[in-house]
C-alpha cells in the first residue's frame, strides 16, 4: 500500500526533497553526459530548467545542454559548425506513478541512470517515455500534414509541458490554428468525452478536430477561439470591462451531463498531497507548510461547501477568454465533472490573490482581487471559498520561478504568505 502523506509526511516530503535537489544539483552531470555519449556526443555545458514534483509521485526534470561530437578538441579559436544544443528529461517514475507499462529505458533516446540512491530514466526531448506522440506534434511538416492536410510546414509553439503528464502546443498554418494536447493515452477518451459533451452545451469550448494518422490520435487536436484571456486583461487594467457576475453565468451554464463524470479531488482537498510538494521545494519552510495544511484542513471540514454541480475543476484566469465582456472561450476542462461551486471561485480567487500579490506595482490587481471576492462571497460560504483559496496557493508554492530580480525562493515565500493570509480571512 503506498505511503499516506497524512500519515507519513515528514518522509514522504523528506524523500522528494532528496530527490529535488539530486534532479537540480552537480551531481546529474555525470548521468547527462552518459546519455550524450551513447549519441557520440561530448558535454560541454548544461544547465537545469526546472523540476516538477507530481504530488505523492515522480518528481521529473528538464536539462538544456551544449555539446558537440565526441572526438579531439579543435584547437582554441578554430571555432566549430557542429556545436548543439540539445534538450533532456530526466525521472524518478516508474511503473507505479505513471499508470503505464515500465518505462523504456533501454530504447536509442532513453537511458538509465543510478545517482544518490535514485534510479532514474533520461531521455532526449521530445522523446517523453509516455507522451508518445511528443515528436509527432513538434514536427512540423507532420502536423501540417496529419491537422491541416498541407505539404507546407507552420509554425509550433510548445505552450506547456510536464513531463510524463501533459504537454500542449500552438499550431499555426496558412490554413488556420490549432492546438494539440498530448496526455497519457489512457486518459485521452475521458478528455474527448469531456469535449464532446461541451460541443452540446452553450459553454463556449474549443472544437475537436479530426486526426489523420495513428500519431495524431494519441493527441487531441483542438480548434482555435477568439478573445483575450483573463490574465492579460486583469494585468492591463483590472479586467474593469468584465463583470465578475458573467463567470458565475458561465458555471451555470456547464452541462448537467458533467455529473455523470468521474468525480475528482479539488485541489483544497489533496492539501496535505501539495503541502509535501512545497515542503520539497522549500526544505526551510516545511514546519510552517506542514501547520498551514493541518489549519487549512480544519476549516475545509467545518465550513459547508455546498452541493454537488458541474464544476470546471481548474477555473482560473489563464483559461477564460473574453471579448467585449462576453466569455468566449473556456480551456482545460480535463477536470470537467462533479464538484462543489465554490472550489471553482476558489480556484480562480487564489490565483488572482498571488497575482496581486506578486505585482503591488499594479493596483488593478489589488481593486480586482476586492471585487472579485465581494462577489464570490455572495455566492457561496466565505470561509469555505477562502479556506480553499489558501489551499489552491498551496498547490501553486513549488511552481515558483525566479522573475524580475526575485528569487525562485522569495517567489515561494510569497505564495505560502498569499495562502495565510486567505486562510485568516476564513478563520474570522
């Protein structure tokens, strides 16, 4: 049976720091140089990206190297044409983690590796050991051929990418704009039933569009929508051409299909599961990580969070396009299906109150955050929406990255300190 983090999780958060600082620190020369040089190639820089711990699983890392063919070193100032740079994955899942069939490691563009008590697979990118269609959908000239049926290459832009888990890129064509997300396969029906459904509904949703090679269908291809994401109006000017009341039309709005879905955890209620991710990423908080989960977990379980409705399970400011007002498109909807309302307001408050947070500079933010909660409030329980917005900027604490002269720590710090304080405002 495996580990409860409830139960367990000052190790379970101590054996993912391990391996954190193994997949970022100097020791993983040795294992990408390995991987290089059963390619011929030789290491002559490289540096980390960043790491992405899945909650109670693998934490997995990408690598941006510098290398050339292994051979004599040319002489200083010869200069060399055959210098690349190339980009690496490297994992501590297994079978276990991944749902799927052991992974590969022993195939031309995945490799082995046993480094401070980790046993880990590389591979070179895009050759993802379970998103399997990642090369397919990064060769151009294949997607114009399979999406858009061209003999003329567009355009690709990766837009996300966790390995092992999910990965979505912009695909732009003389004939038109797509986008392709790549999921594990077996999760790839669930996710077109989900579009499907949608496709039925007035939720402005994006299309499915057909594939045309065996590739192509271990990816769902989506059209395009119009509109400007909520994210780029709230840092223009506060969002002030969008009534906070139309998004609360848009979840009406979710088919009452969605309940016949599988029902999954909000990310209130896998607290304790992020807090052993932040405690990861920031070893020196973890006492204090640990605390806010077991008080965030206090109020989940007095503070009423309504009935079930059709949820979109990820609602927040980077998955909503609008226009004039009007909400015209609603992305991601993988967590489509039963919920509670007001882990969707939650969702979306909390990662407005990180934003306002992280940019003082721009008090729209801050009059947006108000407004946003004035209403939210009305609409459902106050300290359970707040209570589980702390526990939605729990989840965000190991994604902090370093911007504008502040540290990837600092950046942390002001996530674990966005989510006190919305905790306060549940426990008032």
């Amino acid at each position: 049976m495996p580990d409860d983090p409830k139960r367990h999780p000052g190790r379970l958060s101590s054996r993912a720091a391990h391996a954190v600082a193994v997949l970022g620190g100097a020791a993983m020369r040795g294992p990408l140089q390995d991987l290089l040089r059963s390619r011929g190639l030789r290491l002559d820089h490289w540096e980390h990206l960043r790491s992405h711990h899945r909650p109670g699983g693998a934490v997995s890392a990408l690598y941006r190297v510098r290398c050339r063919p292994a051979g004599p070193v040319p002489p200083a100032g010869a200069g060399s044409t055959a210098d690349l740079t190339l980009y690496l994955g490297a994992t501590t899942a297994g079978a276990a983690e991944t749902g799927e069939t052991p992974l590969n490691a022993a195939g031309p563009e995945t490799a082995a590796a046993r480094i401070a008590g980790l046993d880990l697979c590389l591979w070179f990118h895009p050759h993802d050991p379970v998103l399997r269609s990642l090369p397919w959908a990064t060769d151009a000239s294949a997607v114009a051929r399979d999406v858009f049926a061209s003999a003329e290459p567009g355009r690709l832009a990766l837009a996300a990418y966790r390995p092992l888990r999910r990965a979505v890129l912009r695909a732009e064509h003389a004939h038109g704009t797509a986008y392709l997300k790549l999921l594990p396969p077996a999760q790839l029906p669930a996710l077109r039933r989900r579009h499907r459904l949608l496709e039925a509904s007035a939720v402005p949703a994006p299309l499915l569009l057909p594939a045309d090679s065996a590739a192509a269908r271990d990816a769902v291809v989506l059209g395009a929508l119009p509109g400007t994401s909520l994210f780029r109006l709230l840092v223009d000017d506060g969002a002030a051409g969008v009534r906070p009341g139309v998004l609360l039309e848009l979840l009406d709005a979710l088919p009452s299909g969605a309940l016949d879905l599988p029902l999954r955890l909000s990310w209130a209620d896998r607290v304790e599961e992020y807090a052993g991710t932040a405690a990861a990423a920031v070893p020196a908080e973890t006492d204090s990580i640990w605390k806010l989960a077991g008080e965030i977990r206090e109020v989940l379980e007095s503070a009423p969070a309504g009935p079930l409705v059709p949820v979109h399970g990820d609602f927040h400011e980077g998955n909503l396009l609008l226009s004039d007002g009007t909400v015209t498109g609603l992305l991601d909807i993988d967590g489509l299906g039963p919920g509670h309302r007001v882990d969707d307001l939650a969702c979306l408050l909390g990662h407005l109150a990180v934003l306002a947070a992280a940019h003082p500079d721009r008090p729209q933010l801050g009059q947006a955050l108000a407004d946003y909660r004035r209403v939210f409030e009305e609409a459902v329980d106050p300290a359970a929406l707040h209570a589980r917005a702390a526990g939605v900027v729990l989840t965000l604490v190991a994604g902090a990255r370093a911007r504008r002269g502040v540290s990837r720590g600092r950046n942390a710090v002001l996530r674990l300190d966005t989510a006190r304080r919305l905790l306060r405002e549940a426990q008032q």
